[in-house]
C-alpha cells in the first residue's frame, strides 16, 4: 500500500545567500517573503523522493530559505510499490519524449495509478487543510490532484520534464495522465512550450513556466578550494592521490576503470547524470573515443548515483549495465581513459559533496541529454564557473543561450560536434574562462532562490487570491 511521509526541514541561514546576491536583490528577498507570508496559506510539495534527483534538490532550499523568511511550506513524499514507479517511469519518459522501456500504458496501469494514488491519499486529510495550496511534482504524484481538490484545497500540477516537439511518447503519456489532472487550479512547467505537451487539452488551465535553481550554499554548490576539491576526489579513489577509500568497504560506491587513477593535472571531462538512457552517458563515451580522445590527452569521469535500492527508478540499474558493456567495448586504449563511478545515496551531504569536488575539478562538463526538463547539473556547472558542452535541449537552450554562455550542440549531430566542442574548450583555456565566468553570471541574474520565490508568489498568489 501507499502513504504519504512528511519531510522536516529546518530553517536555513539566509546570510550566504544574502551574500550571492547583487544590488537590491537581497532587499527584495525579504520583501517577498513579507508579501507571501501576508497571502498565502499553507502551501504544499509533493514528489516521490526526499534524496537524489533535481525535485528534492529543489525543495530543501525551497523549505530552509521558505521558513527563514516566514513562509509556511511543507514537503509530503509518496511512497509506494516498485510496479507504481515504473508505471510512472513510463509516464515521464513518455512526457520527455522518449520511449524507455515501452510497456503498457493501458487500462490496467491506470486502474494501478488510481489505487495507488487513492491509498496514499488517504494520508492527506492528516496534513492538509482546505484553503491550502498542494503542489504536486512529476507524474508521481499527479493522481493525488482529485483527493486534494476534495478536501477544498487548490491542486498545482507541477511537470519538470517536457520536450520540444510532441510526439506519439508525449501523446500518449499526456492522454494517460488528463483524467487525472482535470481539477487541477494551476500547471507549472519548466519552459512555455512544455504546456501543451504535457497537459494535451489542458485548455483552460492557468500555467507558467518556472525555471527551478539552485542553492549556492548547498554542499553541491558551495564554494571548495582546487586543492581541497582534488583531495575529496582522492578519497573517493577517482583522482590519483592519497587517502583513497577502498571502495569493498563502502557500501553503494563502485568505480569502474582500468588501470590507475587519472592524475590531477590531466584535463577531465566530467558528466553527472543518474543512470538513465535520457541522459545519453554512452553517446559521451562514444564522442569522447570518436573525437576528443584522439585530439588531447583528456580523461573522462561519467558519475551517477548507485543503481542499487532507487525506489523511484526502477530502470536505473539495466542502463548502468548498458553502460558498463559499452564502456567494455571501447577500444583500448581509449578505455583506459575513462571510468564509471556509481557514487552512495545513503549519506546525501557526502554525496553532494563529491559531485561539487567533480564539477569544479572538471576542465569541461558535458551533458548530453536527449531531452531535459532544466538540467541543474548544467545550473550547478555553470555557477561553477566551469565550461559547459550540453545538447540544445528543453531548459538546457534557456541557460545556455549563445556560445557566450557554453556550448549548445543540436542534436541530432552526425560530425560529433558536441566531441569537437569539448577539445575546442580543453585546447583553449582563455575561452573557457571567458564563458565560465560569464556562465556564473547568467546563474547569478537567474537562477538563484530569490528568483524562484518571486516566480512562485506571482503565479500562485493569482490562484489563491
Ligand atoms: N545528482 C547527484 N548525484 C548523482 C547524480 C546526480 O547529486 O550521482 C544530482 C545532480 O547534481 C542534480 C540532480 O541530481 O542536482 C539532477 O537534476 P537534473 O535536473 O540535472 O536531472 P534529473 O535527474 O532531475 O532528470
């Protein structure tokens, strides 16, 4: 059966934030904390997991920050059976416009969802009161949308992955999940053209596309030194160094390489990315052995969470196997250059603090997505500072917009431009500095919390009042 848990969250320090921010911003962000905490009730997040993946990433600062400044919200995650999520992978991988593992999205599957949704439902009266605000996030969580408009509150639908271009995956999934959706008051999406393609025939529906962001103080994000991001990396066994763990020894870690470990001063590319053929960890091997291996002396690190126990994400584990076979068919001497790390979820903090080490060591980051809701490992690189070689996808064109910002490669890309936009950056460091900094501005403008505070309170201050 299913239940819904709450999260805590305590309130978090708003000085370093402060800090982030230029001019009146600071001012601002306790002004619109003044203005939500006159307007709004209580309002409510919902998604699927409370560690791992872009959501709960979101919704801990949205929490820390939200209290600081006087906001009431709350955070409820759905649990339920592994044969739920997978249903709702489909959906996803269907509203991102991909086919995954194309199984059934029929009668039986919605009869699941409805179950599902009905039993975790029957958690909400204990949490929630008419007049709230419910945000649901994701397919996951949409199901819920007719039990929170029974209780007289207002259900938000709130979508993170879109595509481009509908297409028979996005049609059938917006068709799968409509019924569902019909009370929702308001949809969300991360871009303006994800609306119809995620909500077909969502007509009347009040939407905004909201951009997420990241948190500069988190321990994914904040400041570390070279040295001490070329250490933590050591330790973890992904960098030559001292102080290396044995990996047999830590539960859920796993480095897959031939040979030792990369030096420091060698240039590395580096993706961050759950194990999810969306995120295309095996077309990154295959433009790094096509192009970039040939033309420098790089060495490309492709890290991801564990596959093992993801409750949310069933196919995780089959597309690590993919990768680990195809990284056993790379020739030679490439597969000496590069290595697979799955890294442990259990202690989130440790977790985020390796891939803040990765992303800062790294001379390029790629993302070579096939399609992408946002893309916060793009937000994270670029606050970083770092040059970034990402496909021209989804949320990825919003933060990337020109070659000022990084490089955005149009897929699809027969002569392997994204390969020959990672020399381009290894081989030219004045370029890549120039882009990194400017890259870290564009973040600051845009996606840093405040923005997304004053972005929520616009959209939602207009469905409650
Ligand atoms: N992430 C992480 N550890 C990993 C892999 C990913 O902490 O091993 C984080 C990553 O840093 C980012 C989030 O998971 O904050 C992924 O968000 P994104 O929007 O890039 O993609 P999503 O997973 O939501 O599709």
């Amino acid at each position: 059966s299913a239940r819904l848990r709450e999260v805590p969250v305590g309130q978090y320090s708003l000085d370093g934030l402060r800090a982030c921010l230029t001019g009146e911003r600071a001012d601002r962000l306790d002004a619109t904390g003044a203005r939500w905490a006159a307007a709004m009730p209580t309002v409510w997040h919902v998604n699927s997991t409370s560690d791992g993946g872009g959501v709960a990433e979101m919704l801990r600062p949205i929490l820390g920050y939200g209290h600081a400044l006087g906001i009431d919200v709350r955070w409820l995650v759905i649990e339920a059976d592994t044969g739920f999520f997978t249903t709702t992978k489909r959906i996803d991988n269907g509203i991102s416009g991909v086919a995954g593992d194309r199984g059934p999205l029929g009668v039986a599957q919605a009869e699941q969802f409805r179950r599902v949704s009905r039993d975790a439902a029957a958690d909400l009266g204990r949490h929630v009161r008419p007049g709230d605000v419910v945000v649901l996030h994701d397919p996951q969580t949409a199901g819920l949308c007719e039990h929170v408009a029974d209780l007289g509150a207002i259900p938000v639908w709130r979508a993170h992955n879109g595509a481009d271009r509908p297409n028979e995956h996005t049609v059938r999934s917006s068709a799968f999940l409509a019924p569902f959706l019909r009370r929702a008051r308001g949809l969300v999406t991360t871009q303006p053209h994800f609306r119809d393609v995620v909500l077909a025939g969502g007509g009347g529906v009040p939407s905004a596309a909201i951009t997420p962001f990241i948190d500069p103080m988190s321990a994914k994000n904040n400041a570390l030194s070279q040295s001490q991001a070329r250490s933590l990396l050591a330790g973890w066994g992904l960098l030559a160094g001292t102080g290396a763990r044995d990996p047999g020894r830590v539960p859920g870690l796993l480095v897959v390489r031939e040979g030792a470990a990369p030096a420091p001063e060698v240039p590395m590319v580096v993706q961050v990315s759950r194990w999810d053929s969306v995120k295309d960890m095996a077309g990154v091997m295959d433009s790094f052995a096509r192009t970039v291996a040939p033309a420098t002396d790089a060495y490309l690190s492709l890290i991801g969470p564990q596959v093992d126990g993801v409750a949310d994400d069933p196919e995780a584990a089959e597309y690590f196997r993919r990768c680990l076979e195809h990284w056993n068919r790379l020739p030679d001497p490439v597969r000496s250059r590069v290595q697979l790390c799955c890294l442990p979820t259990a202690d989130s903090a440790a977790n985020a603090r390796v891939v803040n080490a990765a992303q800062r060591h790294a001379a390029v980051v790629t993302q070579k997505s096939r399609s992408e809701g946002f893309g916060l490992t793009v937000t994270e690189a670029l606050w970083k500072a770092r040059p970034v070689v990402a496909t021209r996808v989804g949320g990825i064109t919003t933060q990337i917009p020109d070659a000022r910002y990084g490089r955005a490669v149009a897929l699809p890309d027969p002569d392997d431009h994204f390969g020959l936009s990672i020399t381009e950056l290894i081989t030219s460091p004045e370029t890549s500095r120039a882009i990194g900094a400017s890259a870290r501005e564009r973040i600051r403008a845009h996606f840093l919390p405040d923005s997304h505070f004053h972005a929520e309170l616009r959209f939602l201050g207009e469905l409650v009042g």
